[in-house]
C-alpha cells in the first residue's frame, strides 16, 4: 500500500513539471540568448544561446562590449553575424554563425578595417557595418629650393554593406558631414537607424544625434536631435514590432550633474518626436524591451529592479526583485530577466509583476543581456 501511495505521489509531481513546463512554452517557441564575461579577455564576453528550459547550452562566439549585440541576429534566430579577431594569425574577419549546428563562415578579412559596428538585416541576407574611412591629403607648397609637404586627415565614419552570400561590399554612404554610426535594421528591413555626429558640432568627439535612411541610402533624415547635455553611446537602438518607434537609453547630464545617469527615449519615427520616458535625475534606465503588442516597455532601472510602462494608459509597475535586462516572451504574457543577486540564474515573471519563477540556472556561466529569440 505505501508503495501505491509512493508512486502516486511521484506520478503526481511529474505530471505537475510536465504542466507548469508546457504552461511556460504555450505559444513561446524559439530560443534564449545572451552574454557572459570573459574572464581572461578585456573588454570581451562570449555568446550563448539555449532552449527555454535551459537545455542544449552552446557557445556561438565571443563579442566586443562596445558594440550593440542585439541587432547582429536575423529574424529567425539561425543567423548571427560577429567580428572575430584569431590571436594565432592576428587577423580579424567579419562572419556569420549558423546558430543551430555552431558553424562559422567567414565573410570579409577586416584585418586592416577600422570597423565600429555592425548589425544584420532581418532576412540574414545584408550586413550593414560603420567602418573608418578616413581621407587623407597630401599638400605640397613649394618653399624656396624645398617643398613643404603637409598631410591632412579628415576623421570619418561610413556605413558598408556586406552581401552574407558572396562576402561583397558595397559603400552605403559617403558623407564628410555626417559621422555615422551604430546602424540597427527596422524589423522589416526596409530602414536602418543610427547615431550621427554633425561636424559642426560643439561636442565634437560625442555623436549625438539620430538619423533614419532607406536601406539603399536613399532618402537620409536627421529623426532626433538632442539637446545639449544629451549624448549617446552605445545605444542599442530598440525598435518596436511594427517599426513605428524606437526606445534607446541616453546619457542625460541636462538633468543631473553626474555623466554616468541615462534615461530611456523613445523617437515616433515617422514624426520624428522624442520622448524622455523617464526623467529620473539620478537613476540609471536602460536596455528597454518592447512588449509584442508594441504597448508596453520594460527596463532596467537604477535601484536593479524592472520597471514596466504602458504607453497607452502611462501606468508603471514593477517587479518585486532585483534583476536586470528584460526581455519579452514572444506571446507578450511576460518577460524573462537576469537575477542581479544570482548572475547564473535566468528569472521569468508575468507582465503583471506576479508568478515570479527560475527558468534555468547555468553553472558558472554568468547571464547578461538575455533575451528571447522566436522561431
């Protein structure tokens, strides 16, 4: 009798994990990634990805902390593209990673490239990277009997684009005005986003601006300009689901007297208007994601909790723990995120704050910047 009882028991509990795992993944498919630290090499973490219950955890590639890595995926999540840098031959190449068998493919020798950054087109056909193009002129004045050579460097920044089939590059921009970087595909492919530093400038060494142009170049415009006080680094632009609008964090001294506070923005793209959804004066906001209904932003806030916006009816909430980096389940129910007090541990909670749970832990592999990619 104690032996029916026991197994009852066990049947019981099984079936309840088989539920509460298929309740996590009903209408959820597709795959998590993200980053961790290197240990051994500065400035550089590597990339993971694995299944929603944390199973089947692979290293893709390593990355460089300065460039925005959320837009480097296609739209499917099989295609990763990256800057690889090989200490045995010191060269360096621009590839592409084919995320379910872990092969990589080199597209572009960048050896002896200055390249900024890069981002991959929804299809995985067309990378667009930001890359040195600096002009250099020789002038020569004749002095006397000697001739007086001078060399001038004119600093600047284009944006490329490589073919992902045939490694071909064409240049996208060619222009002196314009510093051009940090490119970030719309989910449709047909616009790229990125930060612009105009010459003329008082700030001269800050890019601080936002433009949208055609895919093509055609059709360049300055979206957002910022005030002074206002500068971006790194911004990781996030696009909404249906390309209307863009979230970003910025650093805003205009509201503090401190350069390492940032604020989340949002850019109405076909109106150009700029909204600081935050305004906190000392308080670090960043990595927002969009919910799949484009209604609603999480982020991470200054005191590592999540905050969440509803756009529509402006109320906030958040999330009753530590953590970190948000990312939304492709059925919009809720979000999963990194616990800020356990950086080997991946949380999930419901968009409304509650139903807080582990979805998997990785050893000794710490988790940043997770977020969900859906077949």
């Amino acid at each position: 009798m104690k032996n029916k009882v026991k197994i009852r028991i066990i049947l019981l509990l099984v079936f309840g994990l088989v539920l509460a795992f298929v309740g996590c993944r009903s209408g959820n498919e597709g795959k998590i990634v993200f980053s961790s630290r290197s240990e051994s090499k500065t400035n550089t973490s590597y990339l993971y990805s694995m299944n929603l219950d944390g199973s089947n955890l692979k290293r893709l590639t390593y990355w460089y902390h300065p460039m925005p890595y959320h837009n480097i995926w296609s739209a499917d999540g099989k295609i990763l593209a990256c800057v690889e840098y090989f200490e045995d031959t010191q060269e360096g190449w621009l590839s592409v990673v084919d995320t379910d068998t872990g092969t990589h493919r080199k597209l572009l020798d960048i050896t002896d490239l200055n390249v900024e950054s890069i981002a991959l087109s929804p299809s995985g056909k067309t990378i667009v990277l930001s890359m040195d193009s600096t002009r250099v002129t020789r002038i020569e004045t004749p002095k006397g009997s000697t001739v007086h050579v001078e060399i001038i460097k004119e600093f600047d920044m284009d944006l490329f684009t490589v073919n992902v089939k045939t490694g071909e590059m064409k240049r996208l921009t060619d222009t002196r005005d314009v510093m051009e970087k940090w490119p970030s595909y719309s989910p449709d492919g047909r616009q790229i986003a990125f930060v612009g530093r105009i010459d003329t400038e008082t700030m001269k060494n800050v890019p601080r601006h936002v433009f949208i142009m055609d895919s093509d170049g055609n059709n360049r415009r300055l979206l957002a300009h910022h005030t002074e006080g206002q500068f971006v680094f790194n911004p990781d632009f996030r696009w909404s689901p249906d390309g209307s609008r863009i979230a970003y964090h910025l650093y805003n001294n205009s509201l503090s007297d401190n350069d390492h506070y940032t604020d989340v923005f949002m850019i109405d793209v076909k109106q150009g208007i700029l909204t600081n959804l935050t305004n906190s004066t000392y308080a670090i906001e960043a990595e927002p994601s969009w919910s799949p209904d484009n209604r609603k932003i999480a982020f991470g806030s200054g005191s590592r909790q999540i905050t969440i916006i509803d756009l529509e009816d402006g109320i906030v909430s958040s999330v009753n723990m530590t953590g970190s980096s948000p990312s939304w389940t492709p059925d919009g129910k809720g979000f999963i995120f990194t616990n800020s007090r356990n950086v080997f541990e991946l949380m999930a909670v419901d968009a409304t704050g509650s139903n807080l749970r582990t979805v998997a832990r990785t050893g000794n592999i710490r988790i940043s910047q997770p977020f969900w990619l859906a077949d």
